[in-house]
C-alpha cells in the first residue's frame, strides 16, 4: 500500500485502540491533528479505513452502540498494519519527500504582480501566518509532555522560518532592493526563456 499522511494517522490511532471511524474523525480533530490530514470530509477516513482492510493493515473488530447512536463497526490494526506503520516511519523520518506545495508554484510567478502587489499580498500571508503559530501555541495542553507536541513545535518553527523570510522578502520590495518591470521580464525571457 501507498503510504499517505492520513492512512498514517489512523494507523497510529488503531495502534493505541480499536475504535469506530467517527470516533478516529473525533480524535484527529481533538489532538489537532486535523492541521496535519485533511479530515474536513468524513469521506476520507472512510475510504482511507477502507484501504487499510483491503490491504490488510486494519480489520473489523466487532461493533459498538453508544446511547442515541446507531451500531458502529469498530477496527483494529492487524500485525501487518502495526509493522508497516513502523517502516513507513523509519522512512519518512530521515528522507525529505517530493512535496508540491502551491506557494512556491505562486512565487515562481511573481512577474504577473507588480511589487507592489505582491508587497500586498506576503504580508497579508505573514499576518496570516503568524495566526496560525498564535493557534498552535495557544491550543497546547498544560502539562502535556514535549514529545506529545513534539509535531506543533516543528509546524510552528516552519512558520516563523517563514514568517522571517517573508518579512525579509517584504523589506526587501519596500526599499527597491527587489523590484521588476516590464522591460527586465521581456529581457530575462528573450535571454533564458
């Protein structure tokens, strides 16, 4: 089976119990995990859960009623789901993956916004960044150890890593330093494209 972030996740969660796929939803969401996978869509983790069985990483465990609730298949991980979680992890660990996020997709076309423009708009995304470190500090629990938190601490490093270069990116077309017109882009093209 392919590896995936959220196959990951419920891996994990089925390692520490067996559990209904709302309950795993529920979770994911509680530990903020959800900043991690996309669960927004209870879909995924059915068609995720899904996958699992089918590759034999997870199986049905027997069912559960809660009061008012209708009767919820409960899964377990399996040996094999246990294991290869383990072996996604001493992979994932040491070796960067080929990532394809959408903000370096958008500077690479900076030459479509004037500077000042595209001012505008990296310190609207520093500001909205710097919310998002302010959530992730605000959301841990008193008490709970480093090594639970240990995820929140590198997505909030990432942040401020680029939180400062933003800024400094920021400055940088204030003063001129870096700045563009028509001319530089029709000679750049004619040049290199």
């Amino acid at each position: 089976m392919k590896r995936s972030p959220l196959a990951m996740v419920l891996l994990a969660l089925l390692v520490e119990a067996p559990m209904h796929p709302y309950r795993m939803q529920q979770v994911i969401k509680e530990r903020g995990q959800d900043q991690l996978v996309n669960v927004a869509q209870r879909n995924s983790v059915y068609q995720t859960l899904d996958r699992l069985v089918r590759e034999g990483l997870a199986r049905p465990g027997g069912t559960s009623r809660e009061a008012g609730r209708p009767e919820r298949t409960v899964y377990e991980v399996t040996e094999e789901g246990a294991a290869t979680l383990r072996r996604w992890l001493l992979e994932m660990l040491p070796e960067p993956a080929r990532e394809f996020p959408e903000f370096p997709v958008a500077l690479a076309f900076l030459p479509m916004l004037t500077p000042a423009e595209t001012r505008e708009m990296l310190q609207r995304r520093a500001e909205s960044l710097a919310e998002r470190v302010a959530a992730i500090d605000a959301q841990a629990p008193p008490g709970l150890p480093r090594l639970f938190l240990i995820e929140d601490e590198y997505r909030a490093g990432m942040l401020r890593a680029e939180i400062a270069w933003l800024h400094r990116l920021v400055d940088e077309l204030g003063d001129g330093t870096l700045s563009w017109d028509r001319t530089l882009i029709d000679e750049t093209l004619a040049r290199f494209g």
